[in-house]
C-alpha cells in the first residue's frame, strides 16, 4: 500500500513539475519552488456547464487547465453576461484575484464535455507563488486577452477578500 501510494505521489509531481516548467511565467521558479507547487496542486474535473468559478465571490482557488476548454462570462454594465474569452490547455484561470485580493469579476464555465484542472488554494498561492506576484501581475496588464479584467477592475470598486 504505502509503495503504491509514493508511486502515485510521484507520478503526480512528476506530471505537475513538466507542465509547470511550461508556463511562461512560472520558468523562474526554482526546482524546489516548483516541487512545492507541484506538491500543493489537487486534481479536479468538472463537466460542460460546470461553474469552476463564480462570478462575484471570494476565490478559494486557481485553476490550470490540463484538458479542456473553459469560458470566461463576464457582466456588462447593465449586469448581462457577455462573452469574454475562452482558455484551453495550458491556461491559468483566477490567479488575478489571489493577486489584487478581490472576489472574482466573471464566472469561468467549463464548456468541453470534461474539463479536467489542477487547482491551487489561495494559502498555497501565497506560499508557492509569492516571488512571482509581480511578474505575473505585468505579464497579464498588457496581455489583450485580459482587457476585460484590466478594464473592469479600473472601472469599478471591487469587493476585497477578506
């Protein structure tokens, strides 16, 4: 048993740590950063229609997608929902709110029949991703695929997380 369960344990690092050097911004972590992170992310899998996050409320987690595809719904100035983007594998969704410690400004809908994720907590973002707040924070303000953050979060006053 506990043979099968280190083997598993891993596989799982192993799996996390190979995508995780992947991502752009995450290439500066150091190895044993990056074991960390590896280590703090769960597995979850969510079907078509499946809200992985809520529009307006405090973030519990971040989500890499592994499979899949997701939208982002936001809310246009009457309150409608509008379409904003969609992000596939490969792609990190909630981290912005962990950032500026805010409760979410759209919802993130699973639009593939799975959308398979590694979530992290908000106290294991802190912990695992603290040096690369700043780095992250300029890569998405002049990224075109996070207007709608960028300008929602200037145009309005946010809920903070408390």
């Amino acid at each position: 048993y506990t043979r099968t369960l280190h083997s598993t344990f891993i596989n799982k690092r192993a799996m996390y740590v190979d995508f995780i050097q992947k991502v752009t911004f995450l290439q500066d972590l150091t190895k044993v950063q990056c074991m960390q992170l590896a280590d703090a992310l769960q597995p979850k899998i969510f079907a078509a229609g499946d809200l992985l996050i809520h529009c307006n409320h405090a973030p519990d987690y971040m989500y890499v997608i592994l499979e899949g595809t997701v939208s982002v719904v936001g809310r246009d100035s009457f309150g409608k929902p509008v379409d904003v983007c969609q992000f596939g594998a490969g792609a990190i969704v909630g981290e912005l709110e962990f950032l500026h410690n805010h409760n979410t400004i759209a919802d993130v809908v699973a639009l593939s029949e799975t959308v398979r994720t590694a979530r992290l907590e908000r106290r294991h973002f802190e912990l695992c991703m603290g040096p690369l707040r700043d780095r992250i924070a300029a890569a998405r303000l002049h990224d075109p695929v996070f207007d709608y953050y960028n300008q929602s979060t200037a145009s309005r006053e946010l809920t903070p997380v408390r």
